[in-house]
C-alpha cells in the first residue's frame, strides 16, 4: 500500500513539472508571436492541468498559479 501511495505522489509532482514547463514554453511562444506553436502549447497545458489530482494542486506555489494563469486556460 505504501508503493501505491509513493507512486500517485511522484506522479502528481512529475505532472505538476510538466505543467510548469509547457506553462513556461507557452510564454515564450507567445513572446516571440509562434501562433500556431502557442496554440498546440495551450492545448497542451489544458491536458496537463485536467490530469492533476487535487492533492498536487495544492503545492502549488504563487509562481506556478501566476505562470499558469497568463494563459487563457486557467
């Protein structure tokens, strides 16, 4: 049982990173004006988020929620 609870929680933070890379390479794509690159992004961080758990939501830090919430997803 200890093996089931350790693997949700490093899925939970590995998904919480991946939310926090794409959030970030959506913000240069929209900084350099790559529409269709910031469009896929944008996709791609609505998947990421909808595959998060409530408990890895609640790590999230200031940042990550002001990172995430430049997109217009969040």
């Amino acid at each position: 049982m200890e093996i089931e609870t350790t693997e949700i929680e490093d899925r939970g933070t590995e998904m919480m990173a991946l939310a926090r890379l794409v959030a970030f390479a959506l913000e240069s794509a929209r900084s350099m004006d790559a529409e269709v690159v910031e469009f896929c992004l944008e996709k791609a961080l609505r998947a990421v988020l909808d595959q998060i758990d409530e408990p890895s939501r609640m790590t999230l830090t200031s940042s990550d929620i002001m990172l995430m919430n430049r997109s217009a997803l969040c």
